[in-house]
C-alpha cells in the first residue's frame, strides 16, 4: 500500500517551472530522504504535498485514493524548514494540545495524545515550560511533538537538523527513528546525509524541478555526489550516522 502517491506534478511560479513533472510513491512506514541542491523545489514540493500551495497540474494520492487539498491538509503533517518560530503557546504541553484541540477531540483524547508526543520526543520534564525558554533542539523536538499528537498519515520534515549542535541533531534523528519503528511513513528533505541517511530505506534527488533519482538509499546514495550534495569520501552506506560514530 502507498501511504502517499504524486503523479506528474508540475507548479509554475511567474512563468517559471518550480516542478516539473515530479512523480512517485512512498510506501506505508517508509523512512526516505530527499536531497539536491538550494533551490531544486524540495520545499516548495513538499508546501503542495500538504496542500498550501496549488499545483499546476498532477495528482496527490493518501492510501492509494485520490486526496483533495482539504485531505491533505488533515492527513499530512509538514514540519517547516523554520518550524521553531511557529510556536506561540504559554507553555510546552499547550503547544502540543493545540492541534489536537482543534481537531475538535474531547479532553481525555487531547491529554493522551500531548503525553503520548511528550514521551516520544523526551519532552516530560519541559511541559510547564515556555517555549521561548527552550533550546533550539528542544524547539525543534517541540514542533515535532506538535505534529505527532495529531497523528497524521504522513508526516513530512524539511531540513530538521539545520542549525542544531551535536547531541540536538542525535535527539531529533532518535525522535525520527522512532517514529519510523513505530511504523509512521515519513520524508526528510535535508542537505545532511551523512548524518541520517543510513537510517532511510528511499532516498530521492531532486534538481532543478525534476526528480533525478529514486531507489534504495542503500543502492543510489552515491549519486548524491553529483549533485553537489556532501557525503565522506570513502564513506561507506553504514557509515552516513552520527549515531553510529
Ligand atoms: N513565491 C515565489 N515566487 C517566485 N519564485 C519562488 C517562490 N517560491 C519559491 N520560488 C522559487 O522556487 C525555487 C524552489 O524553491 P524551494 O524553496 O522549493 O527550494 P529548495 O529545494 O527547498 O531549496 P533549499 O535547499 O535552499 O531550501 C527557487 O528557485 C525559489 O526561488
Ligand atoms: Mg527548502
């Protein structure tokens, strides 16, 4: 079963091809990167997956259905590429019961998931804080835990380890694994590879609008190399972790 579905998508800004013609597929419980250059229409891509922007033309399917931008909306959680400076709540926990509080679920439901997304991403002992008292790992670990409580169909990350230190960007990728375990299909979009991507099963590269390459990590992720995107030379594909040096 395919969690998520694109079809020829094409979005045009100002005359100019954004995307053009990107098509594939992700499977329920994949864990696949996307990489490629600064400007290659990985964020823009990911905006008209979640249904923020319209595309020109294509197809969107969630679960192998066909899925408007109201749908997507819903079953599509998007983890932006500045995602710490959405949060506005009085405290950790409020943050996080927010979404969920809009989707219209009673108090006990809400309550559950908000301690279900604290535990997940090691977030207990910060719920009374104030967000602007958080790190910036924690910020991040916040904005996810947002996204969990939600429980979405897909979530998708875009660049979740930018400007996180050492053991921030060990927290987020083990926050990442285990939602992988427990069987969430998620995409990272990330110019990091040899931090996290020995941990995906799909890596896509995307240039200049097009999506160049798609296979198993484990089998393309040399290709990165051509396109500018930096893995260690010698590096073999278990090597591409920090968790692992
Ligand atoms: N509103 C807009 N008007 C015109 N051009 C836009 C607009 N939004 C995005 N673009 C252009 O679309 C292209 C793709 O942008 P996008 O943000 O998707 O790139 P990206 O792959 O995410 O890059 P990065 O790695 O730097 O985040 C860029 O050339 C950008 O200038
Ligand atoms: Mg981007």
């Amino acid at each position: 079963m395919n969690a998520l579905q694109i079809e020829n998508l094409s979005l045009v800004i100002n005359r100019r091809t954004i995307l053009d013609d990107v098509s594939f597929s992700l499977e329920k419980g994949a864990f696949a990167a996307m990489c490629g250059r600064n400007g290659a229409g990985k964020s823009q891509l990911l905006r008209c997956i979640k249904g923020l922007v319209k595309p020109d033309s294509g197809e969107i399917l969630i679960d192998n259905v066909v899925a408007d931008a109201r749908t997507r909306m819903k079953k599509v959680a998007l983890v932006f590429q500045n995602a710490d400076m959405q949060i506005v709540s009085q405290s950790v926990e409020k943050d996080i019961a927010f979404g969920p509080e809009n989707m219209g679920l009673d108090d006990i439901e809400v309550r559950r998931r908000v301690e279900g997304a604290l535990s997940l991403m090691g977030l207990e002992d910060k719920a009374k804080q104030r967000p602007q008292s958080l790190s910036g790992g924690e910020l991040r670990k916040c904005a996810i835990a947002g996204i969990i409580a939600m429980e979405p169909d897909v979530i998708l990350l875009d660049e979740p380890f930018a400007n996180l230190d050492y053991p921030s960007t060990l927290t987020v990728m083990r926050a990442l694994i285990s939602l992988h375990e427990k069987g969430y299909t998620i995409l990272v979009v990330s110019h990091e590879a040899e931090k996290f991507l020995a941990h995906t099963d799909t890596l896509f590269i995307m240039d200049n609008g097009k999506l160049k390459e798609q296979g198993r990590s484990s089998d393309i992720f040399r290709r990165l190399i051509d396109y500018d995107v930096y893995i260690p030379e010698k590096a073999g594909f278990e090597d591409l972790s920090w968790l692992k040096h």
